[in-house]
C-alpha cells in the first residue's frame, strides 16, 4: 500500500520520472517475453544473484545478432555470459 501511495505522489511530483519509469517497467516486461519466450533463453533465477537487467540483456543479444561478430569478448560472469 505505501509503495502504491509513493507511485501516486510521484506522478504527481514529478510526472516525468514517473512517465520514465513506467516506460522502463513496460519495455523490462517485452525484453523478458521476447528473451525467455520468443528466443527460447534459458535465464536461471537464484536467491543469490541480484535480478537480471532484461533490458540490457535484449541489447546486447540483438547487437550480437545484428553485428554477427567473429570473436566476443565477454567481461564478467553474470547474466550476459548466458546470452
């Protein structure tokens, strides 16, 4: 209930933030869908990892697609290894 309280006052405070957030939420929900259901990726979910950034993820997989490089460079061992 409180958070539901602060989203409200936000949008009013401050309608930009809130218009940005909300667009985030909406376009973190499709990359989801479009990684986990359209392309079939496997994301794990651990209570010791900190949630994945799906939005990220979508990028970075369709840079890969789009660029088809010869060698990746992959810097890390989170959830951009599993893309």
């Amino acid at each position: 209930m409180q958070k539901l309280l602060k989203k409200i006052k936000l949008h009013f405070t401050d309608p930009v933030k809130a218009l940005f957030f909300d667009l985030r939420i909406c376009f973190n929900f499709y990359s989801k869908l479009m990684l986990v259901y359209y392309y079939k990726i496997n994301i794990p979910k651990t209570d010791f990892l900190i949630t994945p950034d799906y939005i990220d993820l979508y990028n970075l997989f369709k840079n890969i697609l789009r660029r088809k490089p010869n060698c990746v460079l992959e810097i890390g061992a989170g959830y951009s290894t599993i893309v």
